[in-house]
C-alpha cells in the first residue's frame, strides 16, 4: 500500500538547514492503520505530505499502491492518481469559506468521472454518519472546530481512497466523535 525508501527531506531558511526526514524507510500494508508520533517540528507532517504526493522529497522512492508516484508519474497523472486513490486530512481542514459544508465534501469529486446522484449521496451519507447531515447547508465560519474536522474528514473519504493520510484526525473532537472517526 504504502512505501517510503531512504526518504529524505531537508528544508532551507536564512542559510540553515533543517533536516526534516532522514533516510525515513517505513512499509505499510493494506487495511493496516499507523500512528505516526513524536515532537511538534520533528517531520510528521512532512513524512505525511511526502506519501501524500503534496511534497516531493529530495531523495528516495515513494510508493503507494505500487506506484513509485514522483519518479513514475509527472505531476498532471500525479495529481490525478492522488484525487483518485488518496484521501487527506489537514492539521488546517483546508475548507472552502463561500462553499457549503456539503459542497466541500463534494469538492473532491470535482473532476472525477461517476454517476453525479451517486457521489451527492454517498457525500450526504458520510454527513449524517459523522453527524453533520444539519450542517449540510452551512458554511465553514458557521462551524464549530469539531464540525470543520468532520466535514475535512468526509471530504477525504468521498472517493473511498486506498490509502488515507490524516494530520491529527480527531485532535479537535470530543471522545464520542473521536470514535466514531476511529471506528470508520
């Protein structure tokens, strides 16, 4: 499903040099589920972005599903490949403010081929699955930060990925929909 080889990444600012993975190696396998942990700038989330396909590392392979994603597809079949097999959640949400919460869900179909009646009720299923289904018609500046965590987190799921990164997932929810996320 997952896997990183001798992955690395260094950021560079004012002439300093910040080494955020070095030689990271890491193999996930389908339907496995992994905690990454450590300390706030220690390159969580950068390893995230990394097997995500949103930051090319500097050496090393990344594959996901088989797929080596940055030296065996460029960047239009990566992003394609991306919106097809990968569902993310951002530390930030990332929500469109004008759209409604329903509409951000289905904003990751937008480009996607599909019976369009299917996806708005699979997005709406999603909804009241995580409770939101009378947020529907809300926007995000409406919502409460739980609310926003789980309009990002049926956005991420809409496509049925393969492989879902999340960024803290449920570190803005209650324990009772903090488990219901954990449990989906």
């Amino acid at each position: 499903m997952l896997e990183l080889e001798k992955v690395n990444k260094v950021y560079e600012k004012d002439g300093e040099k910040i080494e955020a993975m070095v030689d990271v190696d890491l193999c996930v396998g389908d339907g496995r589920f992994v905690a990454v942990r450590g300390p706030s700038g220690c390159g969580k989330s950068t390893l995230l972005l990394a097997a995500g396909t949103l930051a090319r590392p500097d050496s090393g392979v990344v594959k996901v599903q088989g797929v080596d994603v940055y030296g065996g597809l460029g960047g239009e079949a990566r992003a394609k490949f991306r919106a097809k097999e990968i569902g993310f959640v951002f530390q930030q949400f990332h929500l469109v403010p004008y759209l409604s919460v329903l509409d951000n869900v289905l904003a990751a179909s937008l480009g996607r081929d599909g019976d369009k009646g299917e996806v708005v009720e699979r997005a709406k299923g999603l909804l009241k699955d995580f409770g939101m289904e009378g947020r529907a018609g809300h926007v995000p500046g409406e919502l409460s930060t739980g609310e926003r965590q789980r309009t990002a987190l049926a956005r991420a799921l809409l496509n049925d990925p393969g492989l879902l990164l999340a960024d803290e997932p449920t570190g803005n929810l209650d324990p009772e929909n903090a488990d219901i996320i954990l449990k989906y």
